[in-house]
C-alpha cells in the first residue's frame, strides 16, 4: 500500500501521474517480487519502490527533479543483475 502524500503537497490527481520508468527484480512470486518506477505530473518528481506486487506495500519518496529521481531508484535498486527495465 502507498503512502500519500499529506493533503498540504498533493497538487496533482493519480490520474495526471505517468509513468516514466518502470524497473522489475525479475521474481515472480508475490513475496520476493520488487518494483522501482519514476513517475511524474511534468512538474514533480517521485520514485515509488514496492515489494510484494500490486498488493504489497510501497514507500513513496518526492524527488526535486528527474536526475535526482534517477539517482534514488539507481539506489533502491542495487546493483543485482537481475533488475530488468519494463517497457512503457
């Protein structure tokens, strides 16, 4: 599950979010799957990293730009050969 931003620094609906860049760890059981996507509204920069696929949970972390939502997925990601970017 997501953690929301707080009302105060949602400034744009889910539906005006696209996603950029999409990462999987290659599992495929529910338990060890990992996801890493960068996500933007034009203006603001996030990087959400789940564990567990769709019902798993996630952390949600804003980003100041695309390099540096670039950088923090790099990060959650690691450097396992086993992460593979997912076509948009």
């Amino acid at each position: 599950m997501a953690v929301p931003l707080p009302p105060s620094e949602r400034c744009y609906s889910v539906s005006d979010v696209i996603v950029e860049q999409h990462w999987w760890n290659g599992d495929r059981t529910a338990r060890g799957r990992r996801d890493v996507y960068i996500r933007t509204d034009g203006q603001r920069w996030e990087v959400q990293a789940q564990i567990g696929g769709e019902s798993g949970r996630s952390r949600v972390q804003e980003c100041p730009s695309r390099a540096a939502a670039a950088i923090l997925a790099g990060a959650w990601r690691g450097n396992h050969p086993a992460w593979r970017q997912l076509p948009q």
